[in-house]
C-alpha cells in the first residue's frame, strides 16, 4: 500500500516471502529495503527516517519565514527608496522655494522703504541720491567679486599646476625607487620608516615644548602676580651668578702657576697690550688722517655747493620768471584763444560769405573786367593771408605748451638733485660726528690704560682673597 507524507512517497509491504520467513518490505523512491520487524537496524533507520522528515518540514517552515521576512524587508526597501525620491524632490523644491523667498524679502525690503520714505515725506531727488550710491557700491561690490574671482582662477590654476608638478615628482620617485636594486629599495624603506619616527618623535617633542612653554609662561604670570615669587626669582638669580663668579675664581686658581709663571704671563700680557697700544696708536693716526681728508672733502664739496647753489640760484631765478611769463600765457591763453575763435569764426562766416558771392557770380566772371578780376585776387591773398596767421597762432599755443612741459621737467630734476645733495651733506656731517666721538675716545689713552691698571689691581686683589681663602 503507498503511502504519501509530504514530498516523498514509500511503500509498505507487511508480507513478502523471503526465505520462508515473513519480513516487512519497505521501499523508499525507487529503493526497496527488507527489514526485520524485530531487527536494531530497522529501528535506527526507522527513528532515522523520522528524524529527517521532521528536520524537513521544520526546514521547510523556516524558509517559508524567511521568504515572508525578505518580502518584508524587499517592501520596506522600496518604501524607504520611494522616500528617498520624494524626500529629494522636497528638497529641490525647498532651496527653490527659499531662493523665491529671499528674493521676496528683497523685494519686500525695498517696499518698505519706499514706503518710509513716502510716510517721512522725502524727496525725489534725494531717493534718487540714495538709488545711485547703492547703485555704485553694488558695482564695487560686483567688480571686486569679479577681481576676487579672477585671482581665485588664477590661484587654483597654479595649485593645480603644482599639484601636477608634485604628481609627476612622485611618479618620478616611485619610477626611480622601481629601477632601484633590491639592496637600495630595502635601504630606502628602512630609511623612509626612520624618517617617518624621526618625525614622530619631533612632532611628540615639539607638543612637549609647547606643554613646556605654556608651563613657562603660567609660572611667569604666577610669578607677576606674587611679589613674594618675585623676590625669590631675583635671590635665585643672584645665587646663579655668585655660583658662576665662584666657578670662575676656582677656574682661574687652579689655572694659576707658580710665581714665576705668573711673572712671565703678566710679562706677556704687558706686552700683548703694549702690543694693542702700538696698533690702537696707529689707527688713531689712520683715524686722523681720515678725518683730515674727509674736512679736505667736506670743505671742496662746501665749495662746489657754494658755487652750484649760485648757478642753481640763477638758474632758479630765470626758470622762476619763465615760470611768470609762462602763467601769465597760460592765464590769458583762454582768452586770447576765445578771440582768435571768435575771429576765425568771423574769418569763416566771411568766407562763406564770399564764396557764396563768388558761386553766384561765377556764371558772370569771364564778363568781368580785369579790375574785378584784380579785386577777387586781392580777397584770395587776404583770405590766404588770415589763414597762415590762424595756423601761425595755434603752431605758437602748441609751442609755448610744449615749452612749459619742458621747463617744469627741469624744475622737477633740480629738485631731485638738490635733494640728493642735503642727503649726502647731512651723511657727511653724521660721519665727522661719529668719527669726532672715536678721536674723543681715543685721544684719551691715559684714561683707558688707568682703567686697563685698576682692573689688572682688582683682578689681583681678588686672586690674593682666593690664595687666602
């Protein structure tokens, strides 16, 4: 008889003949398997079989949660997703939304000023002021942008092009450490890793001294704020130079000889500064002669003032009246010119008057008789003449402008020159003062070697009070 239990199918045969004993056949699919009611291996098998349609069916119901739960999930997804769309479509529309919003409240800004002004009775004229220095400090405003935006091109080009250079320098190492032997790549990893430490450990240092230096500088507004530090500062300061003088005089103790050793180095010393006397002595004689030679020069450049002053005052003065005659042009200049343009204007009117004449008269001039003809050359030559005095005129205006740029050029240049001559006079007198100060100093020889003396005395002394301590 067949029996079905979920997918699989199996057969169940009570009695079957084999062996003229009865056996139970039990067929699984297309296996057929004869078992023993009574037999240990039918029961395992048995339990087996079970074991295994049970894990299948409870199998089963876990994929089928699974199934619902990633449809679950799958649905979720596609919401958060749809959510997702919607969400950046509220957004776009939100920064619109918030552009047209500030721009209404320029908008609205700029009524409500209008309307302030309409309320406090203010004028036209003074609206209109207001609109076109706005109207220059937005144009500042946008031309700076513009300048500002300029110079940013311009930067990020050049760190892009650094930014290439450093690229194509690490391409550069990289390809050069890959040529490298073995030997020098493990020497370059070794030596990148040290560097790496060494600069590790210089960045812990560095924030060590900064730790130390902020330490330093509490302490020391500690110390500002406490007299009682204050005073124990300076103890201590003075402790620390009292140590050092002590360490010095033990120094030269132990560096002192006998008496007759420190005979012949006070005898040396002597000497060396007799030495630095002799050669003292020598540049002082330099000195002097130095300083004779710039008085020499001082006195000549005096001289050569002197005499430029005077030709420069001359000069001055003749550039002064032709500065005069000069104003004076140029302050009757517009009039003059105004009557030169009224004339020529007249000239012209007369002129086409004339011409006008003479088209009219043209069909009657061969009738004419010679003295008519002699007069109309007469108004030719006047005509022609007037014209070569107004050209005269404006080539004489070209001229006498052209003549005062000169002129104040050379003003300019004077100028210059005798600034550059009150520089050099007020560095020379600063050079005789400082040397005059060096000929004060050492003039006074005998000065300097009584104090050279009483110091050689207090060293002594002191060294007396060590030999006796």
């Amino acid at each position: 008889m067949p029996i079905k239990h979920g997918g699989a199918s199996y057969w169940w045969r009570p009695y079957c003949w084999r062996n003229t004993v009865f056996s139970p056949l039990f067929t699984f699919g297309s296996l057929k398997y004869h078992y023993n009611l009574n037999d240990m291996k039918f029961q395992h098998y048995q339990r087996l079989h079970v074991n295994m349609i049970t894990h299948f069916f409870s199998s089963r119901g876990k994929i089928n949660e699974l199934t619902t739960e990633i449809n679950k999930l799958q649905k979720e997804i596609d919401m958060y997703n749809q959510e997702n769309s919607v969400y950046l479509s509220y957004e776009k529309r939100a920064e619109s939304l918030a552009s047209e919003i500030k721009e209404f409240q320029g908008q609205l800004a700029d009524y409500n000023m209008l309307v302030d002004k309409l309320n406090t009775n203010t004028d036209m004229e003074e609206v209109m002021s207001d609109y076109n220095l706005l109207k220059a400090q937005n144009d500042r405003e946008a031309q700076s942008i513009d300048i500002i935006f300029t110079e940013r091109q311009s930067k990020e080009k050049v760190i892009q092009a650094v930014e290439d250079d450093i690229r194509q320098e690490k391409q550069a190492a990289e390809n050069i450490i890959k040529n490298m032997s073995e030997q020098d790549q493990t020497k370059y990893t070794e030596m990148k890793m040290a560097n790496e430490k060494l600069l590790q450990e210089l960045s812990s240092l560095q924030q060590e001294m900064d730790a130390v230096n902020m330490k330093e500088e509490a302490l020391e507004a500690e110390i500002t704020h406490s007299q009682i530090k204050q005073e124990a500062l300076q103890l201590y300061e003075k402790l620390h130079g009292l140590e050092e003088h002590r360490d010095q005089m033990i120094a030269e103790d132990k560096n002192m000889g006998s008496p007759q050793e420190e005979r012949e180095r006070l005898l040396k010393q002597v000497k060396e500064d007799n030495q630095e006397i002799a050669s003292m002595e020598r540049q002082l004689t330099e000195i002097k002669e130095k300083i004779n030679h710039l008085n020499e020069g001082i006195r000549q450049l005096d001289m050569d003032l002197e005499e430029h002053q005077g030709e420069k005052n001359l000069k001055c003065k003749e550039l002064k009246k032709r500065e005069e005659s000069m104003d004076n042009f140029l302050e009757s200049f517009e009039e003059a010119k105004n009557q030169e343009l009224e004339r020529k204007s007249e000239i012209e009117a007369n002129i086409v008057a004339l011409l006008e004449h003479s088209s009219r008269n043209v069909t009657r001039m061969k009738q004419i008789s010679s003295v008519t003809n002699q007069e109309l050359k007469i108004m030719q030559e006047d005509l022609s003449f007037k014209s070569i005095e107004m050209q005269k005129s404006q080539n004489t205006a070209k001229n006498l402008g052209t003549d005062s740029q000169r002129l104040q050029m050379d003003l300019q240049k004077m100028d210059l020159l005798e600034g550059k001559m009150v520089d050099e006079l007020t560095s020379l007198k600063e050079k005789i003062e400082q040397m005059t100060k060096d000929l004060e100093v050492y003039n006074n020889l005998p000065a300097l070697k009584t104090a050279g003396e009483e110091k050689k005395k207090v060293i002594r002394i002191m060294e007396l009070e060590v030999h006796k301590s």
